[in-house]
C-alpha cells in the first residue's frame, strides 16, 4: 500500500451529526474531536509525514457568536488536554492561520503547544485555525512584496518554488490527498496551492463517525488513482 506523504482533511459535518440527534452543535464538534485523535493517531502509525486539519475557516468567524466562542473554548480545552499525548506520541504541531482573530489565552496555548512539540520528528500535525486559502496566497504575496522592496530580492527571483517559501506549508510535502467528510463537494477556501495536484476523496459520512476504516477506505482509493502530473508514462 502506498502510504500519502500529505493528507489533509476538511472535516465537516459536526453540525449535522449533533442536530440529528437533537443534540446542540458544540456535543457535534466534542464528537469531532473524537475522529481527530483517531486519525491522528492512525496517521502516526502508518508512517504519514504530514496531516493537515481543517479546524476553523476564515468564514466559519461569520457564524453565531455563541457557536464561535464554544470553538475558541473546545479548541483551548483540547490543546491543553492532547499536548503531552501529542509530544509522547513524537508529534510536531504547527498551527496555520491568522490566528490574532483568536482570545489571548488560546494564542498563548497555541504558541506554547508548537514550542513544546518542535523538536519531534513524527508525524507532523498541522491545525488549519482561521485558515483560508485565498488569505494564505495574499500573506505570502505580501511578504514577497516586502523583500522586493527592501531590495533582498527582484521581481524576477519570484518563482513558483520561491514564493511557495512563503506560504504556511512551505516546508511541508504537497498534499497528496485531500479528504471531505458529509458529502459536500468543495473546498470552501480550505488549501488552494498546495492542492494543485492532490487526489480528492469524498464521503458522505459525517465528521464524528469518521474512523479508521473511514480512512483506509480513503488511502485504497489513493491507491486505485493514475497520478499523471500531466505526464504521459512513454509506452
Ligand atoms: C465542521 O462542521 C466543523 C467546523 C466548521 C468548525 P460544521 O459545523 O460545518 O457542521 P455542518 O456542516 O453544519 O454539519
Ligand atoms: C469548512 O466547512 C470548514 C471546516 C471544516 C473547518 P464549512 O461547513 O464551514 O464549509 P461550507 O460553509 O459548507 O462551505
Ligand atoms: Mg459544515
């Protein structure tokens, strides 16, 4: 089997799961959390080097402020509670997103977490946090801008392989499978250089019913895929 280097996931569906169940939508992102460690800890195991999660959009800020508040606390709760798992567990953390948008407290977390967990060399867990991909590109552009300006580099040094150095995954190996959970087919800003050649797998199943299998299922379809980067294998 043929292990992904990079898997990212758009985990959605929390919402549905709990109203299903006439249950309000924070006991669906509790659950979610659930799926999280499962995949994480499924990801170590099986050798993948990087897993990018989808935690907060750069719109998800437009919902309810009881709902955003509940994820600013859940998202607190569960780095304080998962860092010493995390770091026994060899995993590095790298939080990507404009997280200013985020209380003090949880930026504190934040920071300290990623320190803590900097020297591991597992598997590398990267929580997309008031993440959009449109808001990645422009950072980075911005900071292309800067240096040109300030004369360390010229317009022209700007490639893809330059400019690619200043996104929030530079560094990290192109994702080679993106995965949607709850039947929606789209990437609602979630990564957009980085899934220039990415596999899409799609399932219906909501964010707090994915488990193993769910992702094994995933990595056989990756399996089943012809990546052709465009090329043609000569006959
Ligand atoms: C995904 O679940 C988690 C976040 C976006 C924070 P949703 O909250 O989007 O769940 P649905 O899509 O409403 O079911
Ligand atoms: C995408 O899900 C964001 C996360 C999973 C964190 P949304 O539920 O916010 O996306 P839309 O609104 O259905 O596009
Ligand atoms: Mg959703």
């Amino acid at each position: 089997m043929n292990i992904p280097k990079h898997i990212a996931i758009i985990m959605d569906g929390n919402g549905r799961w709990a109203s299903g169940r006439s249950l309000p939508r924070i006991v669906g992102h509790q659950q979610g959390v659930k799926a999280v460690r499962t995949v994480v800890k499924a990801c170590g195991a099986m050798g993948v080097k990087t897993l990018t999660l989808f935690a907060f959009s750069s719109e998800n800020k437009n919902r309810s402020t009881e709902e955003v508040s509940l994820l600013f606390k859940l998202f607190l709760t569960v780095l304080k509670q998962e860092v010493k798992k995390l770091n026994k567990h060899n995993v590095r953390l790298k939080i990507i997103g404009d997280l200013s948008l985020f209380p003090e407290d949880v930026q504190k977390t934040a920071a300290e977490a990623q320190t803590l967990l900097d020297n591991n060399n597992g598997l590398t867990l990267v929580i997309a946090a008031n993440y959009g991909g449109q808001w990645d590109i422009v950072q980075a552009a911005r900071q292309a801008a800067q240096a040109a300006l300030n004369g360390d580099i010229k317009p022209e040094d700007i490639t893809i392989d330059s400019f690619s150095n200043y996104l929030s995954l530079a560094n990290e190996p192109m994702v080679d499978l993106l995965i949607r959970s709850s039947g929606e087919l789209r990437i609602s800003n979630f990564l957009l250089w980085d899934v220039a050649y990415s596999e899409f797998y799609f399932t219906d199943t909501l964010w707090p019913d994915f488990d193993e299998t769910e992702l094994n299922k995933a990595i056989v379809s990756f399996n089943h895929r012809d990546r052709r980067f465009g090329a043609r294998k000569e006959k």
